[in-house]
C-alpha cells in the first residue's frame, strides 16, 4: 500500500503541520512521517496464538485483505490460512491483525467502539493511543503479490498505527466501484 499526502505542499514539506485545509479537519503529524495523521484511543487486545477455526469464528461477518498465489483479495475471510504472513480484518467497530502462521496464527484486535462476536480467550488487553493515516492499496502495475483484480486496485485504505516498543499496524480497506 502507498501512503497519499494531503497535497503537494504538504509532500514537500512547505505548509505547516497543523494546516488543514479550509472546512477540513484539523490533523497531527506523526514523529519521522511527512503525512498527517489523526489521533485517536481504543483498546488493544491480545490473543495470542490460536487456531485458524478459532480465527474464522472470530472474524466472521467481516471484511478482510489477504495475500496469496493469487494475488491481493478483499472479502471474506478465508475458510483456509492464507501462505503469506498476514490477515487484516475490519468492522466499523473493530480492526483485526492476524499473524499467519501455518494452521496456526497470532491474533490482536484493536477495538475502536466493539470487539468481535465469539473471540478466543483474552491473553492482554490496554488502553492505547492510534494515529490513522490515509493510505491506498497497490495501483495495477504493481506485481509483488501477483496479478491484481480491478476490484483491489488503487482502495482507499486508512491505517491506524499504535506506537510504543512493539508498535503494530491496523488495516481498514474502503472499497469503492473501480473508477
């Protein structure tokens, strides 16, 4: 996924970092990026490594991105682990990130206004700050993941990152129809 700036000015650094423009929200900057961000708290939940039936459970009713021999997906979560290393799975209530690993995976949520239905047992939960970003996934040319459907190409996407010693990513992808 790309990062999209707010505008070229901002790119380049020549307006200020609380400038938004005007009727826009008002935004942060994030320490070391030259993209505004949008602060925010929620709860980090941790749930340790669990099984992939207990991961399908879990997530279902929600949206996710995965990728596999095939390419880059949005859809439902898989019935089967995918062979790449991640899952990310959304709600309006909650984000998942899910850690793939075999029939196995390390799974965290981070619960903005929910959590999910029927989650394996709780390992670790906190209070935490988030910075969401505006981002979007691979345009058509890129191939690293393999041929990309119209449909996943160029999504709005919005990242929320969770600093500290271990900081972690969240994933939500805003699929619109193919322009």
């Amino acid at each position: 996924m790309t990062a999209t700036p707010r505008s070229a000015a901002h790119v380049a650094g020549t307006d200020s970092p609380g400038a938004a423009a005007p009727g826009a929200e008002q935004s942060s900057w994030h320490p070391g990026l030259d993209l505004p961000v949008a602060p925010g708290t929620a709860t980090l939940i941790a749930y340790g490594r669990v099984t992939w039936d207990q991961i399908t459970r879990m997530l279902a009713g929600a949206q996710a991105a995965w990728a596999d021999y095939t390419g880059f997906h949005i859809g439902a979560v898989p019935e089967t682990p995918a062979p790449y290393s991640h899952l990310w799975a959304w709600t309006p209530d909650w984000l998942a990130r899910i850690r793939i690993d075999g029939q196995h995976a390390i799974a965290a949520v981070l619960a903005l206004r929910g959590q999910p239905g029927n989650p394996p047992p709780e390992q670790w939960r906190q209070d935490v700050q988030f910075h969401q970003l505006q981002s979007q996934t691979w345009p058509l040319a890129e191939k690293r993941v393999g041929p990309l459907a119209l449909d996943v190409v160029g999504q709005p996407a919005d990242l929320y990152l969770v600093p500290g010693e271990r900081s972690v990513t969240f994933v939500r992808i805003r699929q619109e129809p193919h322009r």
